[in-house]
C-alpha cells in the first residue's frame, strides 16, 4: 500500500460506524503541521472573521487534512470512492463554559426526509490537542436513524465525547443527534466541520470487507437500542444490495407469542427488542398474529418501537407490505416516516402500493411514497413516468422529493435527464440545488442537460451554482469540462487576498 492509498475501515469499524452512527479517528500530522495550523486559524479568526464556505481556500493547509489516506479511506468506505465534498464548509469556534444544544444539522433550510443509509456524512477535524475540559463536539450514539431526540437532556452519561489529540476527527453519521459541550478552560477550541455525500448507489462493499453476513458489533452495547433488522439492512445495502429486507432469511424459528405479549405491553426497552425480535424471526407459524401486532406497533409513542416495527413489518411479504401501507397514509408522523422507511427496504412487493399513493391529497403520504420509490432504485423504473408529472405538483417538499428520487432511480435515462433539466428553472431555489446532487449521481449518462447547468452556473443562489459545478465535473465530457474551467477561471479564490492585503505583495 502506498502512502497516499486511502487506508480503508475495516468490517469492524464498518459495524460500528452502522450501529453507533460514528467513529473517532486520528491523523498522523506532526505537532508543527498543527501550530502553523492553530496560529493560521487564529489569524483569520482574529482579523476577517469567520471565512465561512471559504474555509478551505482561505486556509490553504486544510486540503492536506482533506486528503489525509486516513479521512479518505474512511469516507470511500462509507461514501463510496467517488463521494463529493459538498460546498458547505464551516469551522466551529467555541471559548463558552456553557453546552450547546442537542440538534441536527439541516440540509439548508429546505426539508428532505433523513436517510437511514448513508448517503451523506460528516467529518469534524480537531487541530488542537482536545480534552473533554476544552469542549469537544458531544455525540449521542445510535441516535443516527431517529427523529425524535427519545433521550433526555442531560443523559450526560450516554454522550460521546470527540476528544483527543491534535489531528483527532470524527466521522460521523450526517443526521446524528449531537451537541458542542463546555470549553471549561477557556481556551481557543476550533472544530473544522466538512460535508460529504454519495454519489454513486453502492454495488460492491467500498471498505476491506473480510467477512459477508452482518454480526452485531463487540462495541454494541446499552444504551444504544438494538435494532438488528435496520442494521443488517443498511450493512446489505452499502454491499449493493437493494430492498434486502424482502429476501432475509429467517434466522430461527419457534413461537413468537412472548415476543408478541412482550411488543403488546412491555416497557420501552422490552417493545424495542420484541419488535427487532420478531423482524428477525419472521415467524411463520404465527405470521398473521406477528403482523397485527407490528402494524399496531406503528403508532408506539416511543420511536424506536415503531422503527423496528416498521423495518420488521418489511420481511413479512405482502401481509407486512400491507400493514405498512396503511401506516404510510396515517395522519401522524411518526406512523407515516416510520412506515416509509419499511416501504424504502420492502423490495418489487412494495412499488405497486407505492405507486398508487402517489396519487394520495395528503402531501405528506405523496412525499414519503417518492422518498420509497428513490430508495428502490432501479426496482422503481416503472414509477419513472409518474414521478415525472409530480414535478408538476404545487408543494416543492414533493418537488424535491422526486428529483432526489429521480437521480436514484437512474433509468430510463432520457427521461430522466430531461425532466432533471427542465427542474434547474424550478421557481424554488431547493428544487433547483437538489437537481445538481441528482445530476452528479447520473454522471455521464447526464449529458444531455449541460446546457441547463451552464445555464445554473449564473443562478442567484450559491449551492445551485455549486451543484451545478460538481454535476459538471461528475459528468465530465469535454463540453462539461469546458464550461467548468470557464467558471472556475472567472470565480477563482485568491487565498493571499486579505483586507490588509488587497492586491500587493
């Protein structure tokens, strides 16, 4: 292995990454390649302010931590080799004795359904010696899939703390609950936060995968919930698999009836493990019986009940299919999510339904039905048509929701390149930005809408133009490859170019 060939993860650090939804990692930069660092950032900081999207060109030292073997073996591995540096940038300054909030970082402003696989992810670079005292970034593990925060304030205890020395980064799931904590000392404590996504849907694993079937993790372990059937899917898919949950294979077999009893009127943590339980069993000699109570345990109060009901009721054939159907069109949220991620992972069985909801006056049920076709890719190539006349709907959540979709599903190409192209004059400005992302994913097959990104090279809105660039270069014919230079040409960055220093030396 030569030195710069990214150091992949390993199946281990796989499971882990799958389960708890992050890894801490460590460069091997020299203690001088950090100060020169440290005292950089400070400058910047001190004198311009926070450089923001410009992070990167202003601080010219950070694309070698880009280009770590260490950072790109673990992105490949989890994004892919073809994965995108997305044009958002930002280094976090924290000097507060006061934690902050427990959230999750937005898809800028526009409202997209989270992905349970990873399709984006997150890395955030410590370039200073962080002990827990100096406010490292706080991490709630396992927390990746929900969206509810099922965790309480200060379940202190369960957090993950991103510390350690200089060179220090974690890679984190992108929709990971996660927090700033107290800098008690005081100090200068900078985390340098970099966003990634997917380009390309997995067909082969992209890390040094030894062993093939999913085995729970020796790092598993309270209070991080299990959810076996949602782990083993996400561990099939990144293999390339697609709607795995239609095909698992029953693990064992006996009487579910406790299972049942203890998913009907058990305490969280007991309806929790039944519903994961019972995924895992796909009893058939209490199917029906199974199935109700699943189906019922879509409504649990407690999300990750109804997660692993919804990701159990997807190996249940067409009764499970069913059951989540019905979940897609109820009134409450979480029912609905919950089962449009079932639906997502339910395999061939589930595209006729969902392609019948697509005609659904909820918006809601119609946004969540598109979220599932994407999800199943090439399986939804007949929904193409239909997917196309929703670009037509007046609610841009669904707008975006099926050009995402679009740019998964990949064929028929045409179509598909044609109806993306016409989206970059969408009246909404996330339509026109979530058409770069698709485009990029269709790469060369996308040829035919260079024109309209060209055209998105002059939008108003600074991640259109950005998209716009990156589905150029992902397409990369010479046309695309002209039109990209010409941009870059004219909106290249001068990182010399300071308010103190505007043109000399």
């Amino acid at each position: 292995m030569s030195m710069n060939e990214p150091r992949l993860l390993t199946d281990e650090q796989m499971r882990q990454f799958i389960t708890e939804g992050f890894l801490l990692l460590q460069t091997d930069f020299s203690s001088e390649f950090h100060q020169q660092l440290l005292e950089q950032l400070n400058y910047v900081y001190t004198q311009e302010g926070n450089p923001g999207n410009n992070l990167l060109p202003r601080v010219r030292e950070l694309q070698k931590v880009i280009d770590h073997p260490i950072i790109t073996g673990a992105l490949t591995s989890v994004l892919g080799p073809d994965y995108m540096l997305h044009a958002h940038h930002h280094g976090h300054f924290n000097n507060s004795p006061q934690p902050g909030g427990w959230h999750k970082d937005s898809y800028f402003g526009y409202s997209r359904i989270r992905n349970h696989h990873p399709w984006w992810a997150m890395i955030m670079y410590f370039p200073q010696d962080t002990p827990v005292e100096l406010g490292p970034t706080g991490i709630m593990p396992g927390t990746q899939n929900y969206a509810t925060r099922v965790f309480e304030q200060d379940e202190c205890e369960s957090e993950a703390k991103a510390s350690g020395g200089a060179g220090t980064f974690a890679l984190i799931a992108y929709d990971i609950w996660h927090r700033s904590t107290a800098n008690i000392l005081g100090k200068e404590r900078y985390m340098l936060k970099f966003e990634f996504m997917r380009t390309q849907v997995p067909t082969v694993p992209s890390w040094d995968h030894q062993q093939p079937e999913w085995v729970t993790p020796a790092s598993f372990s309270a209070p991080i919930h299990p959810h076996a059937c949602i782990w083993q899917e996400t561990w099939n898919w990144l293999r390339g698999e697609v709607g795995s949950s239609a095909s698992a294979a029953s693990i064992q077999a006996g009487d579910a009836s406790s299972l049942i009893s203890q998913l009907n009127g058990g305490s969280n943590e007991e309806r929790v493990a039944a519903a994961d339980q019972l995924g895992l069993l796909r009893t058939t000699n209490m199917a029906s019986e199974a199935v109700t109570a699943l189906a019922k345990a879509l409504s649990d109060s407690y999300e990750p009940v109804a997660l692993n009901a919804a990701y159990a009721l997807a190996r249940y054939g067409d009764q499970g299919i069913q059951a989540l159907l019905e979940g897609l069109r109820h009134e409450d949220r979480i029912v609905s999510l919950s089962s449009a991620y079932g639906l997502s992972v339910a395999g061939a069985g589930a595209i006729e339904g969902l392609m019948e909801a697509l005609d659904n006056d909820r918006e809601e049920t119609v946004t969540r039905a598109v979220f599932a076709l994407g999800e199943l890719r090439t399986l939804a190539s007949d929904a193409v048509p239909l997917l196309i006349g929703l670009l037509q709907h007046a609610a841009p959540d669904v707008r975006i929701s099926v050009v995402e979709a679009l740019g998964n599903i990949g064929q028929p190409q045409q179509l598909i390149v044609d109806a993306l192209s016409r989206c970059l004059q969408d009246a909404d400005t996330q339509v026109r930005f979530m058409t770069g992302l698709s485009l990029a994913k269709l790469g060369k097959s996308a040829e035919g809408a260079v024109p309209s990104l060209i055209a998105a090279l002059d939008d108003e809105n600074r991640y259109v133009r950005a998209h716009a660039a990156e589905a150029l270069y992902y397409i990369g014919t010479e046309k695309a490859e002209r039109a990209l230079i010409h941009f870059l040409k004219i909106a290249r960055w001068c990182p010399s170019t300071t308010p103190a220093s505007t043109f000399y030396p």
